[in-house]
C-alpha cells in the first residue's frame, strides 16, 4: 500500500482503494486499520474532488468497523 501510494497516479490511487477495502472487509487489525486511515486522511485533504471521494468513501467502509475512527476526521 505505501508503495503504490507514492506513485501518485491513477493506477496507485486504485491500488490504494482496493487495498483500504480490503482491510475494512478482513478482520480489524489494528496495525491495518490505523495505515488506512492515515492513507484515508491523506485522500481526503487533497485538492481533487476525485480522490476526495475516495476518501470519504473509504472512511465510511472503515467506519463500519467502529464509528471512533472518525473522531480525528
């Protein structure tokens, strides 16, 4: 995931949204869960809109795990 996130392209940003949905769909590790919500945080100060969704899409499969992620949002 960090490696593909440096890339700063489209295919990166893709490779860093199926990696944040997958760790929303497995089982919650809190290692995982906290590296996507740093890469969350990162999509959702951005400047363009696109990745700006992804971000809010990717808080809210996070947020189904446990509502307390939000609260540094």
């Amino acid at each position: 995931m960090k490696k593909s996130d440096d890339v700063c392209t489209n295919i990166g940003y893709a490779l860093v949204y199926q990696t944040l949905k997958t760790i929303a769909a497995i089982y919650p590790s809190q290692a995982l869960i906290d590296l996507a919500t740093t890469t969350i945080a990162r999509f959702l100060s951005s400047e363009s809109h696109n990745l700006k969704y992804i971000g809010i899409t990717g808080l809210a499969s996070i947020v189904k795990i446990d509502p307390k992620y939000t609260l540094g949002y």
